[in-house]
C-alpha cells in the first residue's frame, strides 16, 4: 500500500531531525581527550634487565631482593642507571624508596629536563634535606626549593617526579616538594621574551644520566619504578595536580 505524501515527508523529516541532532554528540565524542597515557614498569621486580650499575669508585654492591632493588652501602655513591630510551620532557616518573641503613640520601634521582639534566635530592646533607641540585648552579641545600623532611628507618616513600616544558614538580607521598618554574615568559618593550633557569648536576651524579637513582654511604631501596608520557601535558604556565600513582600488582 502506497503512503500518503505527507506522512512519506515527516518521516523524511523526523529521519534528518534525528542525524542533526546526532551530529553534535558524535562530534563531541570525537573532541574528547585520548585516554590518560599509560604507565610503563622500568623493573620486573625480579632482575636488574634494563639498569646497569655505574661505577663511581667504592660504590656497594647492587641486588634485587623481595622485589626491590637493594643499593648496599658504598663509600660514597652506589646507584643504579636506565639503559633504555626515556623522554626529555612532559613525562612523569614515580617509584617507592626507602632508607634501609644510614644518614644520607637513599633514592636521589637523576632525570632529563630538556637537554639537561637535574637530581631530586631525598634526604641529603646528613638526613633531611630534600631538593634540586642544581638550580642556577646552587645545590639543593641552597636554593629556593630547599626543604626539610625528617626519614623513618625502612619506611617506604613515594616519590613522583613530573617534567614539562616550563616545570619540575616533585612529590614525596601526597606531599609538594618541589614546584619549580624554570622557564618563564615576560613582556618586555612590547615583546614576549623567554627566560630559562640553569638547570645542571652535580658532578657525583654523572654517571646517573639520562635516568638513575643513587645513595650516598647509605643502603636504600627501590621498588615498582615507572614512568609514563604526558601526550596531555598542562598548559603552558598551568600548575598541574599529582597523577594517581599506579595500582601496584
């Protein structure tokens, strides 16, 4: 049976209603962010594949034990450093770490910052000072991003370090440590002009690069280190909150 013409027309009509107001939902689906970037494990838990130990000269020896990396006290430094290919810049790396024996730092780590590098001191200078060494060629017992934190014997902390193109942020648990911006941008006579913090190490922590973890006459551990990209970094100048650390296995 043939349809009459006007009811042939408003299901035409009610057909192209309802994809024009489809249109905007699959549009906006297609806006939406890409999911939060995954993290990715640097160690088994089992083995040291993937990290090689530096020899810094009467450095402890370095060993995985109850699913953690045990760097023994040295006379000095002892540590561990990535072999594999890390990112430069919006990233963000987190790990747990303790002070197993000793008075000094136990889970300094050494990291890309752009085409430096620079180290997030926990627990240096005999105990309590947590910091960037170097920021415009101060220690981070000397700089604004000083801080004092006491450290439990065998007390596991967690730490998080994020990097993107004009910050180094830096937590220890759901505490802020470290919230530096070293680039910043300024009108000056009309026109936008970049200035850029030094951002350096320490001579000690050279064998730590691009990525590595080290103590000084301290035995620390560390366990369930891992990083991940930040293909959503905040924007330019935005301070950014701590991602949620990853669920443990």
């Amino acid at each position: 049976m043939t349809r009459p013409m006007h009811i042939v027309l408003l299901s035409a009509g009610a057909w192209a209603a309802v994809q024009f107001a489809a249109w905007p939902v699959a549009a906006a689906e297609a806006e939406k962010p890409s999911a939060e970037p995954k993290w990715e494990s640097l160690f088994d838990g089992k083995t040291l594949k993937g990290w090689k130990t530096p020899k810094f000269g009467g450095e402890g020896n370095v060993e995985v034990k109850d699913g953690a990396i045990v760097m023994h006290r040295g006379d000095s430094m002892t540590g561990i450093t990535y072999t594999g290919p890390v990112p430069t810049v919006n990233y963000e790396l987190t790990f747990e770490g303790k002070r197993v024996e000793g008075v000094d730092f136990f889970c300094t780590t050494t990291f890309p910052v752009g085409k430096s590098h620079c180290s997030f001191v926990v627990g240096g200078w005999g105990g309590p000072v947590v910091g960037l060494s170097s920021v415009d060629h101060y220690d981070a017992a000397d700089n604004e991003t000083t801080r004092i934190k006491d450290f439990k014997l065998n007390q596991w902390y967690r730490i998080r370090i994020r990097v993107t193109e004009e910050k180094i942020e830096c937590w220890i648990d759901d505490e802020k440590m470290v919230d530096l911006a070293y680039v910043r941008w300024e009108v000056e006579d009309g026109k936008k002009v970049k200035h850029e913090r030094k951002i350096s190490i320490r001579y000690e922590c050279d064998l730590c690069r691009p990525l590595g973890i080290s103590t000084w006459c301290t035995t620390g551990a560390v366990r369930d280190i891992r990083i991940r990209r930040l293909t959503d970094a905040p924007a330019t100048g935005a301070s950014a909150e701590p991602a949620s650390p990853p669920d443990k296995k």
